[in-house]
C-alpha cells in the first residue's frame, strides 16, 4: 500500500546536520523515495504542536504516504517507538507519547504495530540511545514507505486504545457565548487558532459583521477583552483592526488585518490559554 512518498517532521530546525542525517539514511534505503518535509520548526520538546501540523497537514496527502514524526523529549526512555496505520492508510512512524492524538480524534487509527528494534533500526547504532529519528524512526520509515517491509513487519500490534493521548480542552457552548482554548498560532502570522470548531461557533448562529466580545485569560488572568467583528477574511476590517474568522482547519481563528494578534498582546498557547466569545446582544 505504501506509494514510496515520505514526509519528515520534527522539531531540530535546520541549523546543523540532524535533518539531513535523516535525509541521507532515507536515501541509503532507497535513492528513488520522494522525501518531503512537513516542518522542522516545530517548538522544542512541544508533542501538541506536533500532533497539531499533522492534523493540519495530512489529508493533503495522498493514500499510502508515510510520515515521519521526531518530537521526542523522552527519547532514550521507556516510551514505545510506533507506527500507526490511520483511517485513510497512511502512516505515521512516531514514538508513543501524544503526538498521535490529534489524528486518533479527528482523522482516526486503524492499527498501530510497536517497531522491532531488533529487526527495524540501523546497524550498529545500538549503543546510541539519543538519535531515534535517525537510526529508527528515519529508517523504518523508509524501509515501510519504499514498501522493502509490510505494515505487519514493523513489529507486534498494540491495542487503538492504548495510545497516549494529550488531555484536551473541551468546548462550553451556552446560549450566547462559546469558550475554548488557543491551540496553535498561524506561526509567521501571528493569528490564533482556537479549539472552537465552526459547528460550535455556528451554534451562536453569527452572521458577517456581527460583533462578539472576546476575552482571553491565561489559567486566571484576564489578557485581552474587547469587541471583535466576525468576518469572511482579514480584508473584511481595517489595516491594524482585530477579527474573527473560520480558519482553513475549520476552526475559530481570531486575527489582526496585517499584524500579529500575538505579539501585540503577549498571547500564549496551550491548555492554560481559554479563549470565550461572546455575542452581544445588539448584533
């Protein structure tokens, strides 16, 4: 099934060898694979983050691609090295610590097989416990994307439901307001991207131009509260203007017209980071 495409993903920046180290075992394995990169800018030691660009990234894939996935501060530990088979057959070589948790939620795993290192990981690395997304996670990868093993060689199957999972933020929908959590930043942008799903926000039945009340407040401590206009794109409010908008993940994205929401107001990420939106009554 695998269609000889690999799409690499960590969070070593490109500032010294490692990504191409990668590369290079990739290629040893087979020279024709066609080696993608998802991102290797994600936040040091961030599983969400990881988890969230693959989410963000995957289903523009085609069915058989394999990805790669290096975020692991527990490298070295206990932590399980896997592979997961998604519900739209691709697969995801990653270690078991949370970075499959978007894609069991919203895209959904079929299977997951623990990597033999015995049978799957380079010879004579054995002795070096730091460089996994080299010596096992870059070569399996290769190995199941160029179709050299099976989805079943990669070693014995672990139960769906005992992959670990990053807890979540859950959605409060109330009559005139939804709250939830800043997940992400549209990075280079600076805009937030929130958990607040478009049915969720729908469910305020907002029409274009209506104006919500925002509060942001980091764990207790209120950040940001002011009233936002609900637009189609960032066009829709003046230059240095803030907006809402349904971002290209369907979800609840708030936004300064050509400037950064984050940055200007010192806003953060993660589960501490609760966002409501509030419609006021005059809409």
């Amino acid at each position: 099934m695998s269609n000889n495409l690999l799409v690499l993903q960590s969070d070593f920046g490109l500032v010294d060898g490692a990504v191409s180290a990668m590369i290079g075992v990739t290629l040893q394995e087979d020279p024709t694979l066609g080696v993608h990169h998802l991102t290797h800018d994600i936040t040091p030691y961030n599983i969400f983050e990881a988890s969230y660009r693959l989410f963000q990234t995957i289903e523009y894939w085609p069915e058989g691609t394999t990805f790669v996935s290096v975020v692991d501060p527990g490298v070295g530990s206990k932590r399980k090295s896997v592979v997961a088979l998604t519900a739209a057959n691709q697969y995801i070589v990653t270690p078991d610590n949370g970075t499959l948790s978007y894609i069991k939620k919203h895209v959904g795993i079929q299977a997951v097989r623990e990597i033999s290192e015995v049978a799957n990981r380079r010879a004579n690395t054995e002795h070096s416990y730091t460089f996994h997304g080299r010596d096992v996670y870059a070569y399996t990868g290769a190995k199941l994307a160029s179709g050299h093993i099976s989805f079943e060689e990669v070693g014995p199957e672990l139960s769906v439901d005992d992959i670990i999972e990053l807890p979540v933020v859950e959605t409060v929908v109330d009559s005139n307001l939804v709250r939830g959590a800043i997940d992400i930043l549209d990075v280079r942008f600076g805009s937030l991207w929130t958990s607040i799903t478009r049915e969720e926000f729908y469910s305020l039945s907002p029409e274009f131009n209506d104006r919500f009340e925002v509060t942001i407040y980091n764990n207790d401590m209120l950040v940001y509260q002011n009233q936002v206009t609900y637009g189609k794109s960032f066009a829709d409010v003046r230059i240095g203007q803030p907006i809402i908008y349904i971002n290209s993940l369907y979800r609840v994205g708030l936004a300064i017209n050509q400037g950064s929401f984050a940055k200007a107001y010192n806003v953060g990420v993660g589960p501490q980071w609760h966002i409501e939106l509030k419609k006021l009554e005059n809409n």
